[in-house]
C-alpha cells in the first residue's frame, strides 16, 4: 500500500507479542511500550534530512551533523501518552502537543474533548502517536487539526493498524505516511482490531 511503512524489527516483533498477550499486566505493558517506542522512533525517522555542523573534537574539527528540522511529537489522548517516553528518549528536545479524542461506543465517530500543540508547526516534522489506527476516524481528525494549525510534514505513528483505517487515513490525507508495526487482518463488530492487543487505553492505564 502507498505511504504505509511497516517496522518489522525483529525487537518491535518480539514486544508486539508481548503486548498481545491477555496474561500481561499494565505495569509490564507500560515499559514494554516505552522500549517499543523508542525502536520505533529510529524506523520512523531514519530518512529525515541532516544539516551538516562543525564540531571541535579534544583533538581538532571535524563534520558533524544536527537534524535539518525540528520534531514535534503529538499524542492522541489517551493511549498515545504510552508512545511518548520512549520518543522522548530518542529526541529529548522533541517539542509535545496534545489531542484528546475517544471514540463514541456507539458510533465510532471521535469525540473530541482537548487540542493544544506547539507553535511554528509549519517547518516541523510533526509524529502524530496513537497505539490503535482501527476505523481511522480519530486518526484522520487529528491530522485534519494539526493541518489547521499549519502542519505540513506529518507521520502518523501506530502499533497496529486494520486495513479499513489505513484506507480511511489515506483518502483523507494523501500526503500523510502511515507507519505501523502489524498490518491486523480487520475489526470485529465492535470496531476493535483483530487479532489486536484490546483497548490500549485500558490496558496502558489499568482501566475497563
Ligand atoms: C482508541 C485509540 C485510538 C482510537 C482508534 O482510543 O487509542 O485513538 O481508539 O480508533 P479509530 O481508528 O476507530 O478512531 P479510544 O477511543 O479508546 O480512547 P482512549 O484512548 O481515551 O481510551
Ligand atoms: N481502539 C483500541 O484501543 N483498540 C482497538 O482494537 C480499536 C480501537
């Protein structure tokens, strides 16, 4: 599929089964999260351009390099949150926005409840977090935010994703690459993925 990426890092698979697994507790899903984020971190950025520097070793100068643009990280409240320490890892001066959205029980349309994001969006490379891509409707909102408020590089970051939500993503937003850890095989009656992980944000924060 166009401007879809799958990090299929034998690390990122060995984590995503842990995730999987019903029998694993939040604690342990938490931090296994966070080391999966920061994996996937480097996948997700391994093309960004560089901007070549000069730096003074003990010895004499030599080239170096600094990232060309700047990052900002947005999570998708609430299960986005665990994706973000383990960006943050990777690129500490990573500026957070944030976007609360759920999804109605009934309709699986996003409600939204919460929108606060950096400034200068414009020259950024903006990483859109959210554990779950399943109908793509809350994905596809918060792209439609972040565009509103003059993004104009955005990659949307998912441990899994179900082809409907993939389909839904791209059609409204094109531009957008979608990278992923597991193409799922679709969502059940309820809208969740299958095979899946369940609700990422009761099983992040302990909830049901
Ligand atoms: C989950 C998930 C995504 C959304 C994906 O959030 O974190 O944001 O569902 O579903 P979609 O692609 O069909 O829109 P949820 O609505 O459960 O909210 P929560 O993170 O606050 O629990
Ligand atoms: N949201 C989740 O947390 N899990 C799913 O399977 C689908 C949407």
């Amino acid at each position: 599929m166009k401007n879809l990426r799958i990090i299929d890092h034998p690390l990122v698979k060995r984590d995503l089964t842990i995730l999987r697994d019903v029998q694993t507790p939040s604690y342990v899903f938490r931090s296994v999260l966070r080391r999966m984020a920061a994996l996937m971190a480097y996948e997700v950025t391994r093309d960004l351009p560089l901007k070549n520097v000069m730096v003074k070793t003990p010895l004499e100068n030599t080239n170096g390099s600094i990232m060309e643009h700047s990052i900002v990280l947005v999570p998708i409240l609430r299960a986005g949150l665990g994706l973000v320490g383990g960006f943050v890892e990777v690129f500490p001066e990573a500026r957070v926005g944030h976007i609360g959205l759920y999804r109605d029980e009934k309709t699986l349309r996003p409600v939204d409840y919460y929108f606060k994001v950096p400034r200068d969006l414009k020259r950024a490379v903006v990483l859109v977090l959210d554990p779950m891509l399943a109908t793509g409707g809350s994905g596809a909102e918060a792209i439609t935010f972040l565009k509103k408020k003059g993004a104009r590089n955005i990659r949307f970051v998912s441990l899994l994703a179900a082809p409907e939500g993939i389909k839904v993503v791209q059609k409204r937003h094109a531009d957008v690459v979608i990278y992923t850890c597991s193409l799922e095989r679709g969502l059940n009656s309820k809208g969740y993925i299958l095979p899946g992980l369940g609700d990422a944000g009761d099983r992040i924060f302990g909830t049901d």
